[in-house]
C-alpha cells in the first residue's frame, strides 16, 4: 500500500494551500481507488479534512469518481459540511442542490458558483431498453450527460444573474466533472478503467455550457486541456498510478479570477513569462482542484487545485508537451501515450529535469479580457519509480546508473533476443545492496514464444478481464458470429460489478 506517499502528498497540499492562501479547494473525484476504503485511508481523508477546514481555506468540495462507493461519500456530508466541506457522492434528484453559492462564512460576500457535478453513472443519465443497440447506447448516454449538465448550468446561470444584480460584480462559475473526454490521453498502465459499457460517454469539449467559467475534470491521469480549451482541463492526478507515469511531473491546477493587477505572482514565485496571453474573451470554455479568491474590485479571484495525474517528463499537453490535436482527432478514441523506458545515459538527465521541475510555477495561460488565470504547480515526487527495458546487459549497466541514496521502485522488461529462465534471479542479484524493489518483471522474450505456440502458460497478473475472456472464447472454439454479443454481455458484467455501490443499502 501506498500510504506514505499519500500522507506526504495531503501534507504537501495541506502546505500550499496555506502558502498560496487558498480559500477554495476542489476535488473532482477518485477520492478513494476502491468502494470499500481502510481505515487508514478514511484516517488520512478525515485528518487532512479537519486540518484544512482550520487553514485560510473556506471550503472544501468534493464530488464521487467511478472508484468511489458515491453512499460512502454522501454519509458524513451532514456532517462535514458544517465545516464547509461539500460532498456531492450522487446525482442530486433536486439538481438545485448541484449548484453551491460558496463566500465569506457569512455569505454576504460570494466569491464563486460551483457546479458540483460528480460521476455521472449509467442509471443517472439513461433509461436502458431491450434490444438497445450499441450505437443507441452511446448517443443516450452522451445526450443524458448534456442534458445533466445544461440543466445545472440553467440553475447556476440564473442564480449568478441574482448575485451579480445584488453585488454590482461578476461572479465566476466553476463546474466539476468525473468523466473521459473525447481525444483524452492516457498512459499505458494507469488502471483508467471505460466509464460506460463499450467505451461510451466520451465527451467533447463543446458539450460543456459556455456558461461555465472553468471546467475542473477528473479519471484521467495525465494533465491536459480537453478540445485544446484553457478553460476545460484536468490537473491529473497527484501520485504515479503506474509506471507509464513514472517520469510524468505531477501537478496541481491553480485557477484565478479577478483583475491581473491583484494576481500575487511573486507569492507564486512565478519567475517566467507566460505560455497563453489571450487578451480576447474566451469562448472555450481535475481530481484535485484549487480555487483562491481574491477579494479585487471587478472580479474575485479563484484557485482550484485537482487530483493529479500524469507524468511524463517533457510535460504533455500545454504542460506536457503534446501537440494540439486536429479537428478530426477529437472525435477519436483515447490516444494512448507511448510510454519510453529509461536507458542508462538518460537516467541522470531525466532525475537531474525533474528536480528542476518541481522548483517552478507556471503559467499555463492567462487570460486578461476574462480575469483569468491558470497555473501549474508541480508535486514533488515522494516515492521514484522507474521502468528499465532492454537486454540484461542494459539493464544491469541502467540499475548500476541509478542513484545510491534514494528508494526506487523499478518495472524491469527484458526484450533481448536469448531466453532467460532465470530472469527474476538474475536482476535480483543486479540489485541486491542498492535502495531498489523490484516490483514487477517482464520477459516479452518468453511471452512472445508462449504465444508463438500458442501455449498457456501466461501469467494472470499479466492480463485483464477482457482478455482472459478473449482466451477463453479462443479455447472453446466459440464461432465469431458469437463473439461479439458475448463480449457486450461480458462487459455488461464487468461493468456492474465494478459500479455496484456495496455501501448502498
């Protein structure tokens, strides 16, 4: 378990919340990886919850992610929000309760609109029907989805005419979201599981109300805007989820709002210019997100900070590196992110940039028409982790390369030409008196031979679900004009086991 770096993680938030004097800080779901939480984990929410309802922080919202029992959540809410924490586990029935008016404990002085929407499942956004197809499926769940979010917006739109007509200013709305946005990418290993049945609900960027200021997203790991849209983004999530990530630099996403004069940079210790200077209204439009209000003349500003995910050392994205996409590629399916193992002359370099990266801020963009801006500050990593590929003659030479202070976590994957029946034990003595664990072991050399003949010998840790499905449909001699409607089936399976709320009575 991977506990400690996540104490660390809260610690460090806990820390930049009070120095970056936030006093709004959302989270956008995946609070816990599983419905059923220890109590170690309820331990440190609950600790963290409590210290930060007594920092310069004035609220706290959380929203459900796919990985969270959304009862769980919703049973201390009552509770919790008398600390200001909001807690959003399920789809409101009354969608009023969604929009949350958030300011000064007296709210006399409102600082934000939140449209705290969590994960919307399959029950909250769609009827099913006997005989549905699978394209049926996929508009009904893309059009309940909208329909949810443009009936909130209506709500938050209207009460934001209210407040603006009582306090003679502008009062931004921020919308939340836990869901997998079209053109979204991803990493190899990151655990990011299909949201609805047959990979449908993925959302596009224009689906989202102009309404919304900024758009804090959640599920994906790897920090990114969605539609090449400043506004709409998520921050990723905090700690490595694999080790396709182990050389992403994590993040947490610092969005402000209020007039540029009043954006204290020098507490940001931003030291460089930045990437997006718009200086046009934007008409573009997280899992841990921060909101700092400042109280400025025309307009509040907001921070929001969200659970982080993705690492790849040259930053992906804006932050990372990636291209925008082009205009066909938003409708795609989710691009997977090639995940490149170190090799020994890059390990230095690559520790030596992601020290650098976590010393700076950045401006992701910065919009001065809308008051708005949008900074990246970096997580430090507390646990290394590394993937080394290549013959034992590479991988020996990469292990001896690596650091002889710090704890690292290693994948090793063996691609040389020989077969190696004692792999494990070989690069167990390469290791054996430096601070390193290896955790996991790959010998495509032997898996390709295994499959080359078609034998059986494969590891279960090695495969998903899907595909030990697919073994067993080959094994069986199962026709393929059957195959696919028993893989939908499968899936349907799959899908309820992973949704049902245990906690639900």
């Amino acid at each position: 378990m991977r506990y400690n770096e996540f104490e660390s993680f809260l610690g460090w938030l806990e820390e930049t919340i009070t120095a970056q004097k936030v006093d709004i800080l959302i989270v956008a779901g995946d609070i816990f990886d599983t419905m059923t939480p220890s109590n170690k984990a309820q331990a440190l929410y609950y600790e963290f919850l409590g210290k930060v309802s007594r920092s310069c922080c004035q609220h706290v919202v959380i929203v459900a992610g796919n990985h969270d029992s959304p009862t769980f959540l919703d049973a201390p809410s009552n509770v919790l929000k008398f600390l200001n924490v909001h807690v959003i586990g399920t789809a409101c029935d009354d969608l009023e309760d969604e929009v949350l008016v958030l300011g000064d404990d007296d709210n006399n002085n409102p600082h934000c609109i939140i449209a705290a929407v969590p994960y919307l499942r399959d029950r909250d956004v769609r009827s099913s029907s006997a005989g549905e197809s699978a394209d049926s499926k996929d508009a009904n769940v893309i059009a309940g989805i909208c329909e949810h979010y443009d009936n909130v917006a209506d709500i938050a739109k209207a009460k934001q005419a209210d407040l603006i007509k009582t306090h003679q200013r502008y009062i931004p709305i921020i919308a939340t979201g836990h869901l997998f946005a079209s053109g979204g990418k991803t990493t190899e290993d990151d655990g990011v599981r299909e949201l609805y049945v047959g990979s449908l609900g993925k959302i596009s960027a224009d689906m989202f109300n102009d309404g919304f200021d900024y758009v804090a997203l959640g599920h994906l790991h790897v920090p990114q805007r969605v539609g090449g849209r400043e506004s709409i983004r998520y921050s990723g999530s905090p700690i490595a989820m694999g080790f396709g990530e182990a050389k992403q630099q994590k993040q947490v996403l610092l969005v402000q709002f209020g007039a540029a004069e009043h954006f204290d940079n020098d507490i940001l210790g931003l030291n460089v210019a930045p990437d997006s200077i718009t200086p046009h209204a934007i008409d573009t439009a997280a899992d841990i997100e921060v909101a700092q209000v400042k109280k400025s003349v025309d307009k509040l500003a907001e921070k929001t900070a969200k659970k982080v995910s993705s690492q790849e050392l040259p930053f992906m994205d804006d932050l990372f590196g990636f291209d925008e996409p082009l205009e066909d590629e938003e409708v795609k399916k989710s691009t997977v992110v090639e995940n490149t193992p170190i090799q020994p002359e890059q390990y230095k370099s690559i520790r030596e940039t992601s020290t650098d990266a976590v010393n700076s801020n950045k401006i992701l963009h910065r919009d001065d028409a809308n008051q708005m801006q949008v900074v990246s500050l970096p997580i430090p990593k507390f646990q290394q982790l590394a993937q080394i590929s290549g013959d034992l003659t590479t991988i020996d030479q990469t292990i001896q390369a690596l650091t002889q202070s710090d704890s690292i976590w290693l994948e090793i994957v063996y691609t040389g030409d020989e077969i190696v029946s004692d792999l494990r034990e070989q690069v167990q003595a390469m290791v054996e008196g430096l601070p390193c664990e290896v955790l996991k072991i790959k010998n495509t050399r032997t898996y390709n031979k295994v499959l080359n003949q078609q034998q059986t010998s494969e590891n279960l840790q090695d495969l998903n679900e899907m595909e030990v499905f697919e073994r067993c449909l080959t094994l069986n001699d199962i026709p393929d004009s059957q195959k696919d409607s028993l893989r939908d089936a499968y899936g349907q399976i799959l899908y309820n086991l992973r949704h049902e709320d245990k906690q639900a009575e």
